[in-house]
C-alpha cells in the first residue's frame, strides 16, 4: 500500500514540560543497551524481548529496525529523555499504525525501573496521543496491556483510555501466556478531555521554542 505524506512523521524532537522525545540515532545504542540491562528484571514480567541475554547486538538492531521504520512510515519509536539530563535513556514510546485505512494506531511504552512513579510514562504517552490524534490524525489510539500491569491500566486510566476488552493469552512471556486488555481512545474524546483538561497533564510543543 501507497503511504500518503500525512502518514509519515517528520523526524523531529519533541518537548513536553519534563521530556525530550525524539527518534532514534546510532549512537543511541548504548544509552538504550544500559536502561534495559539496569531494567531488565522489571521489563521482562511483560515484554517478551528483555531478556537477561540481551545483548548490546540487540540494542544495536533495534535502533536500525527503528531509523528504517521510520523512514518507511511503519512504526515510530521514540526515546525519551528528561530535559534536564539529556544524554540518559529513560525509556522508549512508540506509535504505529494499526489500520491504514481505518486510522487506527496503537502506543507501546517502557520506563527504566530507577525513574518509574514519576509520571513519566503518562507524559510521554500523553503526547504519543497529540501525535497520534493531531499530525497523523489518527481516529482511534489503542494500548494493549497486560493483565494485572497495574501500573500500565494507571498510566491509561489517567488518560482517558477506555478499557474495551480482553484479548485472551495473546502473548507469550517468559513461556507463560498472559492476557492482554486492550484500551481505546477515540479522537472526539481526546478533543473533549484536552478541551476540559482531563487527560492533558502537561502542555507539548514540538520545541521550547515554539518551532
Ligand atoms: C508500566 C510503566 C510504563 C509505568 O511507568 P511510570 O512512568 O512509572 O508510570 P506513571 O508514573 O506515569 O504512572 C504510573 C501509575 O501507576 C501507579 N502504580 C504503580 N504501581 C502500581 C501498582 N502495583 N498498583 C496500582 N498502581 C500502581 C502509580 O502510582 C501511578 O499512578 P498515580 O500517578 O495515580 O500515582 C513502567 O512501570 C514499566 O515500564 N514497566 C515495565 C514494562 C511495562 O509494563 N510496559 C508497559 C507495557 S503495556
């Protein structure tokens, strides 16, 4: 399928009150390698690729999987960062589409153990929503969490995301299956709660500046 030019993202740097947000570059490998080895324990309960034998070939693979998907309009990936301390991975975001045709996406996120409870993961998929809602003019954003991730059904509570169902064992973790709900936020509800305030924790701006 043809990718139209309001699906692609530019590849430009985010900021919202505490966070840099921006794609992937090569010498990000590193910094991304030592957030998920100092996070490992925590990440793997629900994500099926963090591994102890995660590897700095793995990191190394993923930042070139992202910067081609990127290019190609497939998935974005972003790290995040905080401003005040920008050389440090404190996590990663993402958004891809889901349905072309339907304008659906869906956002996945992890935050490093050290900087969990601070709002990080809700500030950073807060403005996954802007992007999602507002430059790919998405009509429906989903999160898909496992069940039982307290801390995820929080981060999307917060939000506004509704929670629509469960997708029975639809992923394995550590060789035990575990069952997603899936969470969906429409475009008029995101209008309606950034409008009422709801939902908007901090204001975004591609760059202080206001470029
Ligand atoms: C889930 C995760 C992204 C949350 O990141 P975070 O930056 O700590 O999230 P936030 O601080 O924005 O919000 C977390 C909320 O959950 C709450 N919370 C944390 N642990 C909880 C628990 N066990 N039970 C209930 N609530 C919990 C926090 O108190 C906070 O809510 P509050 O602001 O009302 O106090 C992070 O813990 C993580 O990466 N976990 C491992 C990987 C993962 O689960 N990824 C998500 C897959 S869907």
């Amino acid at each position: 399928m043809r990718i139209s030019a309001r699906d692609l993202l530019p590849p430009i740097e985010r900021y919202t009150e505490r966070l840099l947000l921006r794609p992937f570059r090569r010498r990000d490998i590193e910094a991304l390698y030592t957030a998920v080895r100092d996070s490992q324990a925590e990440l793997a309960e629900y994500l099926p690729w963090a591994t102890k034998t995660f590897t700095r070939a793995g990191a190394a693979g993923f930042v070139r999987e992202s910067m081609r998907s990127w290019r190609e309009g497939k998935a974005y990936d972003f790290t995040i960062r905080l401003q005040e301390r920008p050389e440090r991975h404190v996590g990663n975001i993402s958004i891809w589409h889901v349905s072309r045709s339907s304008r659906s996406g869906e956002i996945g996120y992890w935050i490093r153990t050290e900087d969990t409870g601070r709002g990080i993961a809700t500030e950073a998929t807060h403005a996954a929503l802007r992007i999602g809602f507002e430059d790919l003019s998405m009509h429906r954003m989903v999160l898909r969490v496992a069940v039982g991730n307290k801390a995820s059904e929080r981060v999307a509570t917060k939000l506004g995301f509704v929670r629509e169902g469960v997708l029975r064992e639809e992923i394995q973790v550590g060789g035990r299956w575990m069952d997603h709900s899936v969470w969906g936020l429409l475009d008029h509800e995101y209008r309606c709660l950034t409008r009422t305030g709801r939902g908007r924790k901090t204001p975004d701006s591609v760059n202080p500046d206001g470029r």
